[in-house]
C-alpha cells in the first residue's frame, strides 16, 4: 500500500467568501481556520500548505456571545518595559473589527513558518465590499 502525500506544487487554491453578519467570532473564525489550513479537502498533509483562499465580509457585524464584549480584552507587548497595551473588545469592535478577526484566526493556525503562510490568504473587510471579485470567490455557508 502506498500513502499520498500531496506537494504544494499541485494544488489547486480556490477562492471562498464568508459573511460574517450576526455569526459569533468563533464559529467564523474556526470555519476560515479550516479552510486555511486545507481540512476541507481529501488531500490534505499536515506539513503542506493545501488550504484556499478565504474572504471574511461583515466583520463588524460579528457577535460575541455572553460577556465577552465587556470582559474580554485584546493585549499586545511593545516589548519596553511598561510596554502593555490592553483594549477592550467593545472598543476594538468599533473601530478595529478586522483585528479582532485575523487575531482569533492566526491563534488558530500553526505557530510557525507554515501557519504564516497560511495567514497570507486571509482577507477580512468591515463591509460588504471586496477587491476580489475577478477571483470569483464561491460562498461558504457556516451553519
């Protein structure tokens, strides 16, 4: 018997388009994660890049389930002693809301050269708009 292992070469990247309105974060964030990453497919390798291009719209139209909104926080480390900057999620929704989703989708990928380049086929916009409609980015539905 033999096993396949597919070579990033061969792949066929196609282009999905997820509208994020009235969808938790995670759920969103577990689906994109998914794609990027090539679970989807039968092929998939874990030590090769087999995912697809994914398209986040809608983002500030996301949820966040109980008290998540007041309670959670976004932290980032300038790496300077009292460099710590803390920001609610409430406050990141409104003006940041791209942030907060490719946060919770890099979290989800590998942590290492591989996951990085997943992260490049991430696209994640406020609104319903997009500059990738000569991609034809077929719709992915969560349920």
């Amino acid at each position: 018997m033999t096993t396949f292992f597919a070579k990033a070469q061969d792949q066929e990247r196609k282009w999905y388009i997820i509208d994020a309105a009235g969808i938790p974060l995670g759920r969103v964030a577990t689906e994109a994660a998914r794609i990027l990453r090539g679970k989807h497919k039968p092929t998939f390798t874990p030590n090769v890049d087999t995912g697809d291009h994914v398209i986040i719209i809608n983002a500030e139209k996301l949820i966040l389930t109980g008290n998540k909104l007041n309670a959670k926080l976004y932290r980032r480390h300038s790496g300077f002693p009292g460099g710590l900057k803390e920001i609610p999620y409430k406050k990141l929704m409104k003006t940041m809301p791209e942030r907060a989703m490719e946060h919770a989708v890099k979290g989800m990928l590998p942590h290492n050269r591989l996951g990085a380049q997943m992260y490049t086929k991430l696209k994640v916009y406020k609104g319903e708009s997009h500059p990738h409609q000569a991609q034809q980015p077929e719709v992915w539905t969560i349920q």
